[in-house]
C-alpha cells in the first residue's frame, strides 16, 4: 500500500497503470532503449517513436479503442514515465484554512 493511501486519492499515475510490475517492465526498457539509440526522452516527438513506447502503448490500449486514442494514450504514457524517473514520489502539503 502506497504511503499515500489513507488520505489522498488514487494519482492520474496509479490509474493509468494496467498492473504493478507495468513501470519496471515498459518504463525500464523505454529507458534502456532511449540511452541506446540515444534519443532524447525529454523530447516528446522523439519518445513517441521509441519501439518500447510503442509495445507500452499496445497494452495500455483497449481492443476497441480507435486509432485517434494513441495520440492521447502516448501524451499520458510521457507524463507517467517522467513521474516513474523522478521516484514518482507524492508529497501531502498542508494549508492553513
């Protein structure tokens, strides 16, 4: 259970992922792959067209999703990833009200 669990909402993040092990199978070989071609993940035109994004986004897509869905489903998957690089940490902040 995610530290954040007992007062925050499930993250865009956590939703997205079809199964736990999703971020060290895809995110680590879309890594791997950037570092080895040497293309810029930062670069959201270049991540697109990395093969391991493309193997992501094939299990991320329902069967009856149509083909305009990639294009949102590749803008989600950027975000995501670079949350994974960071430590995908979520910090509570506390206000005064």
């Amino acid at each position: 259970m995610a530290v954040h669990d007992a007062y925050a909402r499930f993250t865009p993040y956590e939703l997205l992922l079809p199964d736990p092990d999703f971020p060290d199978r895809c995110f680590t070989a879309i890594t791997r792959e950037a570092e080895e071609r040497g293309v810029d993940a930062g670069n959201p035109a270049a991540y697109v067209m990395l093969g391991a994004v493309q193997g992501a986004l094939t299990e991320l897509r329902e069967d009856d999703a149509g083909a305009e869905s990639a294009h949102d489903h590749a803008g989600i998957l950027f975000h995501a990833y670079h949350f994974w690089r960071c430590g995908g940490g979520v910090v509570l902040a506390h206000r005064k009200t």
